[in-house]
C-alpha cells in the first residue's frame, strides 16, 4: 500500500502587526516640526488623539453674493439720425428701417443702413414712377469704406427689374451709365453725397413698367456690397424736380459727389452755425475750434466727433467761439459719450476776461457709454463768450468723445 504525502507550501514570513489607535487622529501627516531622531528616521509621533464628541464644529462659509455678468463688447455703431435737409421743395425721406435687407444691419439709432455681403438691397418709394419718360430725383447720403469699390443705384418694378437709366458711383464711373468718367470724384474710405435725376426708360423692357424701389446694387455685376454706410435718401418728383440744386442734371454735368461737412452723430448733415431763427450756433468741431492744453490732447474722428485724452494734473480742453458769432449766449449745451470717468470740471472765457470765470471744480459730465448731454448756464450777462473749457483735476487716460457744441440765445 503506497501512502501520499500531502505537499505543503512553505511558510512565510508575516509582517508584524500594526497596532492603530481606536479613536480618530485629528492629523495624520507627520511631526515635521522636528529634526531626525537619533535612529536618523522622522519623528512620526502623532499629535494627541481627539475623540469624535470632541471635534471642533466645521466651519461654514457665507455665499459670495453673484457676480454680475461682463457686457459682451460690440463692434456695432449706434449713430444718431442725419439731420441734413436738402435744399430746394419738394423731398421726401425714404424710411430706411423698411429695406429689404437683415433687420440686424439696420441702426435703429441712426434710421441708418449697412450694405454687406449682400449683391443688392432695395428700399419702397412713397410714390411710383410708372410711365416712360417720367422722371425722380434722388439724393443719397453715406459713407464708404476703405477698401470699397463702390455702388450703383436705379429705380426698380416689384420682381427687380430695371425700368431707369443707372447711376455708378464706383472707381470706374461716377454718374449716369458704366461710361461716365468722372472717376476722380470717387473717394474711398470717405463720406458722400450723390445727387442726380434718373429717367423711366423702361430699361428691362418689362411688362411691369411700375417703378416702386430704389434699388442699390454693388459697384459690378455678381459682386457683392462691401460695408457701405447709408445714413439718407431723399427723393422728389415733378416740377420740383431740380429745385434748389444748382445744376440741371446733377450726377451726370456735375458729379453730384462731394464729402460732406459732417458736424458730428448729432448733426452728421454737417449743419453748423446758426439755426433758421438765429438762436443757437452749433460749433464746428476741428483743429482751429477744439484745442488741449496741459496734458491734454484731441482726436477728430471720421464722424466729426473729437475724442479728449487727460493725462497728468490739470489738463484741458478749450472750445472756442468763432469770432464772427461771439455775442451774449444764456448757455452751452455738450452732446457726448464714451466717458469713461465722470467728475469733469469746466471754465469760461468772455471777451472781457482777463482769467477763467464761472468755475465748477468737478462733478459735471457723468460717465457712461451712450449719448448724453449738459449744459452749463453762462452767467454773465452783456458779455460775449469767447471760449469755453472742459478741465479734469487730476486724471490718467481719461477719455470723453464730444460730438456736438450748441451756443444757445
């Protein structure tokens, strides 16, 4: 009888246990405190032991109040209207806000429109052109940008056919037809203002002869508008056809292209100095009206607005009064925006002035982003203002954009 041996696995030594302490160790790390002992290993002893009853109470923080979001910045001008007014009777605005391009390239604030990425755009006349011969004039104020190649315009039937001659305002013609020549009057990267008389000639030769949109299409066939701003159309009819403007056919003798005098996004029609009934003289604002000092410096925009920077202590900027116009005024009123601190002072010089008067050491101009106003009262009576400073204590990179001045009687 054979007997098998169980086999048995050899013995292993076991690691010596580990006595823990029962009760919960309010720290584990080790005592760095210490040097090494004398074994040369840390000293790991633990701090005394603290039974769970005897834990300290957890610290509870107070809520941090929400932060208030960040404004996403935006790019998108907010002009206010052109105020300009023909000349002559007999004109009728178009209502821009009822074009037929992307509500969002309408500036609501301007009763303005931005050509972009689109190859036409077409706004509704107040009064059709329905037979061959018949004729409109047209007014059409804007600006271009740098790198434009221009625009056309004629008037158009309800599905877009042409039923006038064309008006180009591209670097290749500038009036009526492809062959006007003319290019010289064509700027870019400027401000303009094109005036001509377009005729019915049933172009298109369409059944639908009814002319019911001015249509602006870009500077060539199958390209597409490139930023170009409209801030106004005017349109009249009839015999009040060349009325006031100076030519009999302007757009096609004369150009019809010139830059505007802008004045400002309060009055980019440019109408400075004095109103029909000679009781408020609005400033030009340029080099000659619009001068810094001590710190001070001035930026005139493509708008007509000017820009001031206040650096240092004291700085100023002097408006002055054109000397033909100096006379007793009861007040000046500041269209601006963009403050980006408020707590502005200001000073007046009359004619008779040997120093500053009517001094306000700060608190005026509140800061904010959009257009606002003030008006500073002039108190001294029988005296012609000569000029008007606005001062700032003690300032670092401290901007505000002025965009009208209006001497009020």
């Amino acid at each position: 009888m054979t007997v098998k041996k169980n086999s048995v696995a050899p013995k292993t030594s076991t690691a010596p246990a580990v006595t823990t302490s029962t009760a919960p160790s309010t720290s584990t790390a080790p005592n760095t405190s210490a040097g090494p002992n004398a074994s040369g290993a840390p000293n790991t002893s633990a701090a005394p032991s603290v039974a769970p009853s005897e834990q300290p109470p957890k610290r509870t923080q107070t809520p941090k109040p929400p932060k208030t979001p960040t404004p996403v910045p935006t790019d998108k001008p907010t002009p206010t209207p052109d105020a300009y007014t023909p000349a002559g009777n007999g004109w009728q605005r178009l209502d821009l806000s009822q074009w037929s391009g992307d509500a969002s390239d309408y500036l609501e604030s301007g009763g303005q429109i931005v050509l972009s990425d689109i190859e036409l755009a077409t706004v509704p006349l107040p009064k059709s052109l329905e037979n061959i011969g018949e004729k409109i004039e047209v007014l059409v104020r804007g600006s271009l940008p740098a790198e434009s190649e221009g625009f056309r315009f004629w008037l158009s039937n309800a599905t877009g056919a042409t039923v006038t001659n064309q008006y180009y305002y591209t670097s290749s013609s500038v009036g009526i037809g492809q062959e006007a020549g003319n290019t010289e009057a064509f700027k870019k990267g400027e401000s303009f203002q094109l005036q001509t008389i377009l005729e019915h000639t049933n172009h298109d030769g369409s059944d639908d002869m009814v002319g019911v949109n001015l249509l602006l299409k870009a500077y060539t066939y199958g390209a597409s508008l490139d930023g170009t701003i409209i801030t106004g159309i005017w349109v009249r009819y009839g015999d009040d056809i060349g009325g006031g403007a100076g030519v009999e056919t302007p757009g096609v003798e004369t150009p019809g292209s010139e830059t505007p005098d802008i004045g400002g996004p309060t009055d980019p029609g440019g109408n400075v100095g004095w109103n029909a009934d000679k009781t408020e003289y609005s400033v030009k604002l340029d080099a000659d009206s619009v001068k810094g000092e001590g710190g001070a410096t001035t930026q005139f925009n493509e708008d007509g607005s000017v820009t001031l920077e206040y650096n240092s202590q004291y700085p100023g900027v002097w408006f002055n009064i054109p000397g033909d116009v100096q006379g007793e005024f009861s007040s000046i009123e500041f269209t601006y925006k963009d403050a980006t601190e408020g707590g502005f002072g200001h000073a007046v010089q009359y004619t008779d002035s040997s120093a500053d008067e009517e001094i306000a050491w700060g608190g005026k101009f509140a800061a904010g982003d959009g257009l606002q106003k003030y008006a500073a009262e002039l108190q001294k009576k029988g005296s012609s203002v000569a000029k008007f400073k606005i001062f700032k204590n003690d300032a670092e990179s401290c901007f505000l954009t002025i965009t009208s001045v209006v001497l009020k009687k």
